[in-house]
C-alpha cells in the first residue's frame, strides 16, 4: 500500500502539495492528473525519496519517509520500477545489456540475469530486440523497453511519468495497455499525465491536481473536448 498522511512537498523552497493524504491499495492502477508544472513529477519522485516531505509521512514498500535511512533508499528502489517521459536507455549498449546492466549492479546472480531479462522483455512483446541498439527503435518500441527495464528486477509499484510524452496518440495508448496489462499481475501501477484523452480512453481511478492538493476527478466532455471534472471527495 501507498499513503499520503498530512503531507506538505516542496521544490526550490516553493509550495507543490499542503496537507495531501491519499492512499492508493494494492493492485490499483491510478492517473495523477494535472497541467505540465503542477506538480505531478515532484509527486512521483517522493515516493522514491527523491524528494522528502517538509511534513507528513509518505509510506511505501514497507518504508516510511519519517525512519528511511539513506542507505536504504537504494532498496527502496528496487522494489520500484521508474518508466520516465525521455526513455533514458543507455545509448552505448544493445536492449539486452540494457536490462541486464539494472541487474547486475544489484547484484543478481548470473544464471538469473538472462531468464529475467528475456522475461521483461517478453513481457512487452520485444524479446526479438534483444541485441538490437536503442536508437535503431521507433519512440514507442524504446518506451517499450523502458517499460521492460522497469518490469526487470519484479517491482511491487510502477511510477510512470509522463510515458507517452513524446509518443503519437497511437502509440500513446499502446503503452497505456502495456502498463494496463502489467497492472492485472497485480502490481501497483501510478501514471502522471497531462494527457486527458489518454484518460478517457482507459478510465481507472484518476487524482487531480487542484491546487496544491488532490481530489477525485472523472472525465467529463466539454465543447472543446474532454477534460477532468473534479468531484467534492479528497483523495
């Protein structure tokens, strides 16, 4: 489980979120909602600890923000898998050495690397990419290999920030139905996004941003299209 208890997040000594409480349960998938700069990255990056709360307590994985020592952050993280809007794939190494680089630094055994590897890749439906190099893949197949790099080490919660950023509509919700699929394994899967349309075509549990907190939203249409309605039930 995530929870949010009377959290207050800043960035550059700059107000993002006051008194946020949320809970998100186990297998839920869960759009964060809002314009681009309101927020929705700073969210993301506190439940990695990349941002700490000014206030509050932010649990995740078995690990509260108020006890976490620094040099647990990093196993933290590895039961998080982070999928971000730019890919960020190693240019210098093929797919496979990619995904395997994740395992190793952590220390996985050898034998395993390779049967992980190819499952994640599987996973995604690009096993055959394997010795392929990132750049010599469309946007949506490197977003895909992302994706993989996220499934590699079995996470228990997936972050995806902004995943079909840079990709057509097209392509935008065939990732959205890799991220779907690997929500009905069970794992938590938490989407920022500013792209409302995406939203609508796959609608699940959508927080918006208002303000500097959350509240419940469902997707409404208006005369320029669809957009969030935000409900009177807080987060």
């Amino acid at each position: 489980m995530i929870s949010f208890s009377n959290v207050d997040l800043e960035l550059d000594k700059k107000p993002i979120f006051t008194n946020l409480n949320l809970t998100i349960q186990p297998g839920e998938l869960v759009y964060i909602v809002g314009k681009s700069g309101t927020g929705k990255s700073t969210l993301l990056k506190s439940l990695y600890m990349d941002i700490r709360p000014k206030k509050g307590e932010i649990r995740i994985a078995g690990y509260s923000s108020l006890t976490i020592k620094k040099r647990q952050i990093p196993l933290l993280r590895r039961k998080l898998g982070i999928v971000f809007q730019d890919f960020r794939l190693l240019e210098d190494r093929n797919v496979y050495d990619n995904l395997a680089f994740v395992l190793k630094v952590t220390g996985t055994k050898e034998k395993l690397v390779k049967e992980l590897v190819m499952h994640a890749l599987e996973s995604v439906g690009l096993e055959h990419a394997a010795k392929v190099m990132p750049l010599r893949l469309s946007g949506g197949e490197q977003q895909r290999i992302s994706i993989a790099r996220a499934l590699v080490r079995e996470p228990l919660v997936i972050l995806a920030d902004e995943p079909t950023g840079n990709l057509d509509p097209d392509t935008s919700l065939e990732i959205l139905d890799y991220l779907k699929r690997i929500n009905q394994k069970g794992i938590i899967v938490v989407i920022g996004t500013h792209d409302y349309e995406l939203v609508r075509h796959s609608p699940f549990r959508t927080l918006q941003i208002a303000g500097l907190n959350l509240v419940e939203s469902t997707m409404e249409q208006s005369a320029t299209g669809f957009r969030p309605a935000a409900s009177n039930s807080p987060a």
